[in-house]
C-alpha cells in the first residue's frame, strides 16, 4: 500500500496550481492532506475511486484536514474526542481492518513561542491519542508535525536552537512519542541522508538554495517498521511551502 502526506497550505490555491495531476500522479491508496484551510461547501473536490473525509476548523480560512481513501474503513473519527483540542480539525483517523491511519497538522508554537505551552497540552494528549490506538491494533500516523527532530532534520540548527519547530521541548516530544513505540519511517530507511527537507520558508529563496526543514512525517507503531519499503520526500513537486511526503508498506 501507499500512503502519501501533504500540507497544502490553502487546498484551493493548490487546486490552481496542477493538484489532481499530482493527486493522479502520486497514485496512493491514502491521500491525507494538512493546512486544508476551507469551510465545508466551499470546495467540491471527489476523484474516481477515492472517498473524501473532511475535518473543517471552526475558524474560516484556517488549518483543517483531509484524506482520500481507495478503502472503506471500518470507522472514521474526527479529533481526538477532546473538545479543547478539536476545535481547530487537526486530526481525523480511519479505522482499516489491520491497522489506524491518522493525519494531523500539529499546532506551530508561532514566533515568539507564543503558543508552545499550548503545544506542550496538545503533544500529551496527543500522545495519549495514539498510545490508546496503538493497543487495540497498529498505528500509521502522518502530517506536518511542527518539528524537526534531529540537527540533520534541517539546515541551519545552531541559529534556529529557539526557533518555534526547534526547541527542546518540541524535539523532546518526539523522542518520547518514537520511544513510546513509534519508528520514524524515512530515518528507518535513511538514518544518514542529508539535506532531506519537507519544508522552506518563502523568504530569502529558502528552497532554492534547499535551507528546508524536515517536518513532515510518518510514524508507524514498531511492530510494522519490517513492513516498510518506502520511504520518499517529493521535494520536485510545488505548489506550497511544502513537498509531499509518502510511505510504502507490504501490508
């Protein structure tokens, strides 16, 4: 199976800039996206095949998520059943017969670290949230996660060590996320490549001169690390601030 992940940074400016080509081209059982930025009715987007699940925000023109699914699955969750979380349609889960797939677009602490005590709240009861999937049967989880986990997950750590995506409380979320049973499917296959990025800055031709950060993941619970025989960043396809990300899985 093939899984691909990618925020949009605004679904409809990316449907004028090539997306079912790409959509067509990246020919994935599981299409999730982040940072939809849309209201429901706002965009009528179906492609043969596929079912769409949709994860508004409250908040017009902000955040939300979506994935296409060539699968039925066997249930749908929207949030994590924790009204101070969900307000904002960051995550949504299907339910497949052998496995959880989840997506989610993880709150930025924004400049001035202004919301990382937020972001702290949500990394726990996030955990939480998958930690109890995880015991009922496998867990893929996908999204622009908001953090760079290593130094080699970007290209410049010595001047970004207090940089909202960077610190050490967001990296140390990772790490006990990964160390709660989670392995991280690109550095599984590629623990030494660098300069792989999944995101630029608009300014000072960052993807250009590929100044990028890698943020954008999947996650697979450990006991599915052996079914993993895949693992790309699309960083030649645009159309956002972010490239598509995907794994493939003998599942």
């Amino acid at each position: 199976m093939k899984f691909v992940s990618w925020n949009v940074n605004g679904l409809r400016a990316v449907c004028g800039k090539g997306f079912a080509d790409i959509f067509t081209g990246l020919d994935a059982d599981f299409f999730c996206l982040q940072e939809i930025k849309l209201s429901r009715g706002q965009l009528d987007l179906q492609f043969p095949g596929y079912e769409a699940f949709w994860n508004y925000a409250e908040r017009k023109g902000y955040s939300g998520t979506a994935i296409f699914s060539r699968h039925k699955p066997l249930g749908v969750t929207y949030g994590m059943g924790m009204p101070e979380h969900d307000s904002e349609g960051r995550v949504i889960t299907l339910e497949m017969p052998e496995f959880f797939l989840v997506t989610v677009y993880t709150p930025n602490s924004k400049d001035g670290l202004l919301r990382l005590d937020y972001r702290m709240e949500w990394e726990a009861a996030f955990r939480e949230y998958l930690l109890g999937l995880d015991a009922r049967k496998p867990v893929i989880v996908c999204g622009d996660m908001n953090v760079a986990h290593k130094e080699i997950d970007l290209k410049n750590p010595s001047t970004n060590r207090r940089s909202a995506g960077f610190t050490d409380e967001e990296r140390g979320c990772m790490t006990r996320l990964l160390d709660s049973g989670f392995t991280d499917s690109f550095r599984h296959l590629y623990p030494d490549i660098e300069g792989a990025y999944s995101w630029w800055s608009y300014r000072m031709r960052a993807r250009e001169r590929n100044a990028g950060w890698r943020i954008d993941y999947f996650l697979v619970s450990d006991r599915l690390a052996d079914k993993i025989t895949e693992a790309r960043i699309h960083n030649d396809i645009f159309g956002s601030d972010h490239c598509p990300v995907s794994v493939e899985m003998n599942l």
